[in-house]
C-alpha cells in the first residue's frame, strides 16, 4: 500500500499480479449502459468528466437529442457529445458534438457514424477511447470540469476532418481559420422555459485547416464560415502526409464567449493530452480513495467503485470563475448573470434519501457550495427547485428540498446563507409554485385537512401526503436546530403525523382518502401509480421515515409490523398497471426480480429493508441487504435494477457496503445493517476517519454477532452521525447465523419522533 497524502485526502493503490490498482482502476463506466425505455439496467451512459464538474463527456451511440445517449448494445458512434443529462427521462441541455471523418465530407449524424466493438473501446472516469472502424480513425478525450481535450489519431490521408455539431434547435457556429478555431452555442434544452439559454463553446485545434465547411440543417453551405440556424455546423479539414495525431481542445460557458476561452486557458492551458489526463486520474483517486475497502472479491471491489463514482457526479457545477476571480452564473430562474454559485440536474424526489447524507457524510464541502447554491436559486426563482434541469422542471412530486436543506444544517454544515434557506422552506411548504411540482401541489387541501384528497383532480396523492408530512418533519428538526420559537415551528411537527391520515387499519396499508373523509374504493393494493407515484401501496406504505414506531403501532405494534415487512418478500410480484395503461419499466424491474413486491430498482421502497430495526430483529435487515447487494448490483453493462437516478441507487449500496444507512434524513442517525468488506476506512474532511473492521466476513458470514464500537460493547442498531465525525471505529464479529437476542430490545431501536421525549 503507497498513501499520498493531501489536506484532507488519502490516496491509495495496490499490487495485483505485479500492478498497481488504484481506486479509479476499479471503476466501470459501462455499468449500467445495457439499458432501453422498457427495461432499465441503469439507464446510465459512460461519464467522462471530473466529480461535479460543469460538463461531462461521452460517445454518444443513439441519435442527437434522444436521452438514450449511449446503449451498450448499440453498435455505431455519431459523436462524442458534451452532455449534462442528469437521466434519459430528463434529457439533456446544452450539448453539442464532435466527430472525425476521413474521405468524402459527412456531416449529418447518420452519415458520419461508424461501427465500432466494446474490444476496442476503453472507458474511465478520467479518460476514453475507442476505435472508429469505417474510417480507421482512434478517439481519445480526457476531461477538466469546463473544458476537454481531444486526441484524434488519424492515418496518412488528404481528406481527416472533424465535424462540429451544434444541435439543432436553435445553433450558431463560426469557423476561424486563421487562429485555427471554431467558436459557436447551442440554445437547446429540453424541460423548462428560459429567455436567452446558450451554452457557448469554443474548439482550438493544433493544425491549420485545410478544408473550412459551414452547413445548416441537410446542406453545406458554400463561402460562409459564419452560420445561424435552426440546426448548424461546421467542418475542418486537414492534408495528413502521414500517420498523424490532431489535437483539439474545447471548453463551453453559460455566460459568453470570453468565458468560455477563459474556462479553455484556465483549465487546459499549455498542459499536454498527457498531463492533463493524469492529472485528472488524480483527482479521481483523491475523490475514490476518500473511503478505502479491503477484503472483498474483486467483483466487489469493482461494483463498489463503480457505485462511488456514480454518487460523484450530480448535481453539476453551473457556476464559472470570471476574469477578476469572481465566481458567476447564468441563472435558470431569472436568466441573469448573476454573483455566486448554482448547480443543477438532480432530483430530491430520489437523492434525499441516501446521496445528500452520503455528500454530508463523505464529502460535505460540496454539498456547503450546494447550499449556497439553493439559496441562490431562491432568491432568483421565489422557491426552492424540487428537479433542476436546469431550472424548474415540472416532474415528480414532493417537497424534499426541505429534507436537503435540513439535513445538511442538522449534520454540521455551515458557512452558508442558512437564514435564507429556512424561509425557503416556509415559503415552500406553505404555497403551490409556478408548476405542479414546485412547492406544494395541493397544499390548501393539506394543511386544512391534514392529506391531499383522492377525488379531487391531484394525482398521487396519498404519496403526496406522506412526503409532505416528512417534509414537515425536516422544517420541524430544522427550526429546532436553528433556535426558531416554538410558536413558529409547532405546527410543522403537527403536520409531521399527517401521515397516519391516509393509513387505512382495515388493509394495514396507506390508502387514497376522499375529501369527505372516506377512504378511496375499490383499494387494490397492487395498483401502480392512481395514489402513489411510480409504486404501490405495499412501497409507499413505509414512507414515515419520520416516526417508523408510530407506524408500526398502527399496524398493531412490533410484531405485527414484523410480519408486514415479511409480506413483502412473500407475496407474489403481481401488479395492476391500469393507471398508466401498460407495464412501465420500474414495474417490469419488479417482477423479474424475484424478490416478491420489493422494488429496489425505484427509490420509495429502498430504505424498507432497514426496517427490522425498528421491530427488534436486525438480523432480517442483515440478510435483505446482503442478498440485494449479491444479486441487484454488479459492475457490468446489466449492473443495476433500475435507474440509478443521480447516484441515489449508488449511495443506498455504497451506503449499504459499509454497514448503515440514513434511513430519516434529518436526524442525527444512521440505521445499522451489515458491511460487506471485511474492513472499509473512511477518510473524513475534519482529518478523522472512521475504520470499520469485520475480519471473519464472507459470502455466508453476513450476520452480525456483535459490535464494538470504540472497543466497548454496542447493542443499539443505529450510530450517530455526531459520534462518528469524532473518528470511530466500528469492530464487527460477523457469523453465518443470525444473533436473534442483539438489537432486540426497545432501548436500542432507532430514533422515532413519536418516542421523543
């Protein structure tokens, strides 16, 4: 083991059959990619960029502007796009491409496309690569966090060229021969309404052009090097008297032109394609090697890494740094240039849970730039965005932006402009926003009846009410820890047990309830969507994050609410898709899962299986979660079960990997299960870390005979998040039976705001 040492980062490497293998070796970028509409394996596509950087890049297989960027099975190349696609189902904003050709000049993306194998393709974070078979031409590109470097190694021909891509849409493109340049923007985007959206770009190549092409739409068009269109490009060309190498550089800006050269001068500068693709493996092996594993197979290695890099992506960077050292951006909400930092594309529906209290957890100087940025976000937009992509964008429900915000405070976060932040939240539990799923849809109905009515005309409602009534809980837990008076806060814990107003005693399930007060009929529990959203009741019945005891005492106490978790891994994984009208894909990733109702693959049932803690039986959670890891996580093509959603599906196994798991945000704990590497270190920012040592654990040893935590006995199935940022470590006795007596007794479940005292 070699450590390299930095303020707050070990790096690590070892040596496998006389290699070195560092963090970043172990990622595949691929996993996740053999994905479609119908089935999602992932529904990712091989990132190549640097952790939160503004762009990411990546070969783009499907056509331009179809989300399904890159698909394992795909078997041509059109280009290789800057993208900032947070999902398929989000599409992108602000991407353009570029690709080589050789011989006749072929622009449009059919055309230009080539075959190529996964053989010859190689695929890192920090660097990719492939073989273009029709035109014998290898690409290789390594990124920085605005800007890329390109590498196209040509044969000897009188005929390379590149094309330029802007997108149609909307497209600007100008070819400057004499400086060897190609400046251009793309104003395409494909969710919300903004007034003067342009990514600008610039691509400074290193030979002089030979050819200079302009062409819009279909068709080239002669003696014009300056094109505006719905849809334009351009092509550069170059004689080659022999086998050579053309570099490009290029880097984008929200804000002009002048920005995006500076990003370009910056971030690449005078640096070589070699020195700066080491230096961003660097900065991949500083992020990765943050929590270190040992002891594992080597598939588990790789899946864990994998997974990591996944929760190190979203949401991007959109802030630049000026010429004066000012940090800037472009606002999605206002349209403006505007002081301070902002990020986008994610979406708290999915990352409350788990991948905003890992960034608290791992990496939470981050997440205080991410702060900053939600404050500014609602000072230029009124409200607090639920899904940025990158501003407001009408999808999914809930009000979780409280959940991020709290839960960031709650865990020691600081240095950002809190005071904003919690009239924020306020403004956003008390009032429907601009679009559906900004602020809260149904609000009135809320906080005067206490849920979201099924008949009247609100869709999802029932998963409306819980999340709301979660929500409440956070604004509570928040205002407590900022000192707010009682008189200003009670009324959100009161609205935190809202969530027993759609709990039905007769089916021991949440329901929709009429406005009358009456519950929704006929009830089919396994009815998908109508109440629930992207789920059913047997998923959204656990969503009381806030108070799992209170739960478990309307189903008629601990054992009782034991056998419920139980039934979801019994039952059959039948479903009833009439709300929709066809099998969506987290449906069908149920069903073919054999895991009965449990629906990994989408996040509202994720943290379910953590639940035996609450009941007094730990050792259930210990097996569910080590069969989930065995079986829905693998670092191939077909790893995932679903969407990964923004690293939220990465951080419930990376969580999950290391034995716990945040199932209340919000809250000081962490809800214990069992780890999978026989010793995982994480290497906290305050210079601490946390060891945690499970010697005797194997494929049959996943239970938990006995904890230590700081070499005294622990019985409590949760840790707290305070105690771990101390520096801990966490010795495990691992056992292939279950310990039926550890974690049984009430004094050692975790917190449930009804036992509060």
């Amino acid at each position: 083991m070699k450590p390299l040492f930095s303020t707050f980062f070990i790096v690590f490497s070892i040596w496998v059959f006389g290699q070195e293998v560092s963090p970043v070796d172990y990622v595949n970028p691929l996993m996740g990619t053999q994905s479609k509409p119908s089935l999602s394996n992932g529904n990712t596509y091989p990132a190549i960029g640097l952790p939160w950087g503004m762009n990411i890049w990546t070969p783009q297989t499907g056509k331009m502007g179809d989300g399904w960027s890159y698909t394992y099975d795909a078997d041509k190349i059109r280009g290789f796009k800057q993208t900032h696609q947070p999902s398929p189902w989000m599409n992108d904003y602000g991407a353009f491409a570029m690709m080589p050709g050789v011989g006749k000049l072929k622009f449009k993306e059919e055309d230009r496309a080539s075959w190529f194998s996964h053989k010859a393709e190689v695929a890192t974070p920090y660097f990719y690569s492939v073989y273009l078979a029709d035109i014998n031409v290898t690409t290789e590109f390594t990124p920085t966090e605005r800007a890329a470097y390109f590498k196209f190694d040509f044969p000897k021909t009188d005929s390379a060229y590149v094309v330029i891509d802007a997108l149609n849409k909307g497209s600007y493109i100008k070819i400057l021969p004499k400086e060897r340049k190609i400046i251009g923007y793309t104003t395409k985007y494909s969710r919300g309404k903004y007034e003067n959206f342009k990514n600008y770009f610039v691509v400074q190549f290193d030979k002089d052009f030979d050819v200079t092409r302009g062409w819009k739409d279909d068709k080239f068009i002669n003696d014009q090097l300056e094109i505006t269109s719905d849809h334009a490009g351009a092509v550069v060309g170059f004689k080659l008297k022999t086998k050579d190498v053309v570099y490009a550089k290029a880097a984008s800006s929200f804000i002009s032109f002048e920005q995006a050269e500076l990003n370009l001068n910056r971030e690449i500068g005078k640096r070589n394609f070699e020195q700066v693709k080491a230096d961003a493996k660097n900065i991949w092996n500083k992020t990765l090697g943050r929590i270190e594993v040992k002891g594992g197979t080597d598939q588990q290695m790789r899946t864990f890494y994998s997974s990591l890099y996944r929760t190190l992506f979203f949401p991007q960077k959109l802030y630049e740094i000026d010429a004066q050292n000012k940090i800037k951006h472009w606002s999605p909400y206002n349209s403006k240039i505007v002081d301070g930092r902002m990020f986008a594309g994610t979406g708290f529906w999915d990352t409350f849970r788990a991948l905003y209290p890992f960034l608290n957890l791992v990496y939470p100087s981050i997440n205080v730039e991410m702060q900053e940025g939600l404050a500014n976000a609602y000072k230029e937009g009124g409200f607090l965005p639920e899904w940025s992509s990158p501003g407001y964008s009408d999808i999914m429900i809930g009000n979780n932006s409280a959940s991020v915000v709290a839960d960031a405070y709650i865990k020691g976060l600081s240095g950002y402009d809190i005071e904003t932040l919690w009239q924020a939240v306020k403004h956003g539990a008390n009032n429907e926003g601009p679009i559906s799923a900004v602020g809260r849809k149904g609000v009135e109905y809320y906080n005067s009846l206490g849920y979201v009515p099924y008949d009247v005309k609100i869709n999802e409602n029932a998963a409306r009410t819980l999340e709301y009534a979660y929500d409440d809980f956070s604004i509570y837990q928040l205002g407590k820890a900022l000192g707010k008076p009682e008189s200003q806060i009670e009324i959100y814990k009161k609205r935190a047990y809202n969530y027993k107003n759609v709990f039905d005693t007769e089916s021991g399930l949440m329901r929709g309830k009429n406005k009358d007060g009456k519950f929704q009929s006929p009830f089919n529990p396994f009815k998908w969507g109508d109440a629930f959203t992207e789920g059913n009741s047997w998923h959204y019945t656990w969503s009381v994050f806030q108070d799992i005891d209170g739960l478990s005492k309307l189903m008629g106490g601990k054992k009782k609410f034991e056998a419920k978790l139980d039934e979801v891994f019994s039952l059959p994984p039948i479903f009833d898709d009439s709300y929709y009208g066809s099998v969506i894909h987290e449906i069908r990733e149920m069903q073919i899962m054999n895991m009965g109702q449990y629906a990994h693959g989408n996040q509202p049932i994720q943290h379910m299986i953590y639940l035996y803690n609450y009941a007094g039986a730990p050792y259930k959670t210990q097996y569910w979660v080590r069969q989930v890891m065995d079986k829905l996580y693998y670092a191939t093509p077909d790893g995932y079960c679903g969407d990964e959603d923004n690293g939220q599906t990465s951080a419930w196994y990376v969580f999950s990997a290391l034995g716990f798991y945040p199932v209340t945000p919000a809250t000081d704990q962490y809800v214990l299960g069992a780890p999978l590497f026989r010793q995982a270190t994480i290497h906290l920012e305050n210079g601490k870390k946390i060891e945690i040592k499970a010697p005797e654990n194997s494929a049959k040893n996943f239970y938990v005979k006995s904890l230590n935590l700081n070499l005294q006995p622990y019985s409590k199935n949760w840790l707290s998040h305070k105690e771990l940022m101390q520096g801990a470590v966490l010795e495990f006795q691992m056992n292939n039976q279950p310990n039926k007596e550890r974690g049984s007794q009430e004094k050692d479940f975790p917190y449930s705001m009804s036992k509060e005292k």
